[in-house]
C-alpha cells in the first residue's frame, strides 16, 4: 500500500509538475519583459542624465568658439584660418541649413535638437543671433568614451538578473501556494478510493459469486428480469471496482508477458458485457481477424474492457458498439454522444469526466493510456458531438 500511494503521489506530482510549468512560463515571460522594459526606460533616462551633464561644458565650448568666430568676421582679411580646439570638433552652417565649413567626423547633423549622441560622438548646436560669416548653427563635436554605458549596463545585469531571480522564487511560493489546496484535494481523493476499494472487495465479490449460482429456469419472469438488473449493476460495479483496484495496487505488479490470441481476449470480454449491451439495446458489429500480442494479459484486459466499457456507457439506446481487429491495429466505435474535437486531448487526464450524467471516477482511460505507453501502443482518437467515437489501437 505504501509503494502504490507514493505512485498515486507520483502521478499527481507530473501532473503538477505541468501545471507549474505552464505557470511559470508565462510568469517568466511577463517579469523577463517587465525587466526589459525597466531596462530600456533605465538606459534612456541615463543617457539623457549623461547629456544634461555634458550639455554644460559644450554650452560653454559653443559660447568660446562663437566668440572666435566674431573676430574671425571681424578681422576676416587679416585672419582667414577657421578656428580650432583640441577639446572639441566644430562645424558652421547657415540658415538654410547648409555646410559653410566643417571639421566634424560625424557629419550627420540633427538641427531640431540641441544635444544627442551619434555613434561615438556627441554633438551640441547653438543657434547665433548675430550671422558672423554668414554663420546661424555651430555645431560642437566631443568624442564619446562610453564609460556612462559601462556602468550602466553593469547596473542592468546586476540588478536584472537579482531582480529576476527574486521574481522567480516569489513566483514558485506563489506557484506552490496556489496549487497546495489541489495537491490536498488530490491526496484526499487518492485516499478515498483506497479505502473504497478496500470495502469494496467483499460484498462486491459476494455478489457476483451469488448471482452465478442462482438457478434462473426455477423463477417467475419477475424475478429473473430483478436478478437481471442486479447482474447489470454487479457488473457495472465491478468495471469500477477493477480500474481501481489497478490504479491502487495491481499497476505494481510484476508484468507477466506472453503471447496473447486478442480474437479471443475480445470475444471473452464482448460476451462479459452482453448483458449491459443488452440493457441499453446495444448492437454489437465485430469484425475479428487473428491478431496476436506480446504483452500482460492482465493490463490488456483492462484495456479492452475500459474501452469497451466507455462505447458502452457513453452511448445513446439501440445504438451500435463496434469492434474491429486485424493484425496491429484494434478499433473500438461507438455511436454515442461523442465529445467536442477540443477535449479530446484531455481524455485520458487522470480524474476528467466529460459527462456529469454518468458515474465514475474518471479513471479509466487514464490507465488505459498509462497501460498503451509502457507497451509503446499509439491510441488515435476521433470524435464528434452526438456521433460517436473511434478508438484505433495500432502497435
């Protein structure tokens, strides 16, 4: 019991596992782009910082070279060679915009602002009031050293990567909070069918064996009719009762592989369920041809029964059951009510039922699809509401 209950945990725990998954990825996704995001706005107003800081002593490098350029007009027939300063590139144009004369490496002047930075450069304009030279924008040239970028990118990556790895371990407490009370209901689940299963055994097995030994020729057609209710009901019981005892204890066992005839194995199961075909007025189509399989009978078994079972349950009065078999592929069909295309990938998830108007755990396909992975059978689904459903098995 202890090795079957920590599976059942097992279980839950994968299942949580995707469930955290799911949450994480777009919890990780948001704050990486809340993170980017705060970057970006950090390295603008940064540089915008770095610009205001600069924009003083190039106010005060347009201020000296503009004066330069009063007594160059001034004196412009004494004195006919452009200023220059090691601590600075300048470069002069008119009103309309036009080059009178430039030592600028970057020549890609931006006249609706006064201080942006160009590649490695900075450039500052300075509009003049008075037109020395024909001369109405000087543009001031510095180099750009980079080290505000440094430290600014050091600051990025410090406290973005802290930053994410704090958001990252709030997000698992949340994560873990949040599924706690699903983990509690699973556990507690888990631990009811345990102890159902348990009770189940005996009288379930009392029944069944009492059923088989009335003698039916010896009573009136209302007690038959009665006892045949009672049989559909052991049955149906019984179909419960072994998916659980499976899910509970059996699914531990050692498998047992053989060679087994599934003609056979069908036909054994077919006949087990007439009866509940016979109560909802069922028809049965078979198509067998010999098939054989390398496997456990037992897990097999299970797989036939829950899908015959389910053609059974889920479908409508007087309507057919179909079961066709060659060598490799098994098809069970059902004209049933059938399920939206968008579900069908949640079938087999342990617990889901798609319809509240019949009894079950939801189990079944869940140890179906479990029992068809270990065996590396490949299950395809096909479905439409108020249609039916075909299983095809293929190995």
């Amino acid at each position: 019991m202890l090795v079957s209950k920590s599976k059942g945990i097992n279980s839950f725990l994968r299942s949580e596992k995707k469930s955290l998954f799911r949450f994480l990825t777009l919890y990780i996704t948001m704050i990486v782009l809340m993170i980017v995001l705060l970057s970006v706005y950090y390295y603008q107003t940064q540089e915008k910082l770095m610009l205001s800081n600069e924009r003083a002593s190039l106010f005060k490098y347009a201020y000296i070279h503009a004066k330069r350029m009063k007594v160059l007009h001034h004196f412009f027939d004494e004195r006919v060679k452009y200023p220059r300063d090691p601590r600075f590139t300048s470069a002069i144009y008119d009103v309309e915009f036009k080059e009178i004369f430039s030592l600028l490496e970057n020549k890609n002047v931006h006249f609706h602002e006064e201080i942006y930075r160009l590649d490695k450069h900075i450039h500052f304009i300075k509009s003049l009031d008075d037109f020395y030279l024909g001369t109405k924008y000087i543009v001031i040239e510095v180099e750009d050293d980079g080290t505000w970028k440094e430290v600014i990118w050091k600051n990025i990556l410090g406290y973005g990567i802290a930053s994410f790895l704090f958001f990252l371990l709030f997000g698992l407490y949340l994560a873990k909070l949040f599924l706690k009370p699903m983990r509690d209901s699973i556990v507690l689940l888990d631990r009811f069918i345990k102890d159902t299963t348990h009770e189940l055994n005996t009288p379930l097995a009392s029944i069944l064996a009492n059923i088989e030994m009335m003698d039916t020729e010896v009573m009136v057609d209302k007690n038959r009719t009665k006892l045949k209710r009672i049989n559909i009901a052991a049955k149906t019981v019984s179909m419960l009762y072994k998916d659980l005892t499976y899910l509970t204890l059996e699914q531990e066992k050692k498998n047992k592989n053989e060679h087994i005839n599934i003609q056979a194995l069908v036909r054994n199961r077919v006949e087990y369920f007439d009866i509940l075909m016979h109560s909802k007025q069922l028809q049965c189509k078979l198509d067998l041809k010999e098939a054989m399989i390398f496997m456990d009978k037992r897990k097999l078994t299970r797989v036939i029964d829950n899908l015959i079972s389910n053609a059974i349950k889920y479908n409508k009065r007087q309507g057919i059951v179909g079961i066709m078999l060659s060598q490799g592929v098994l098809t069970v069909w059902d004209t049933g009510i059938g399920i939206e295309e968008k579900k069908i990938p949640f079938m087999f998830d342990r617990y889901m039922r798609f319809n509240d108007s019949e009894g079950g755990f939801g189990v079944g396909l869940s140890i179906v699809k479990k029992i068809l992975d270990e065996y590396n059978i490949d299950i395809q689904v096909t479905s439409k509401l108020n249609e039916g459903t075909k299983m095809v098995l293929t190995w």
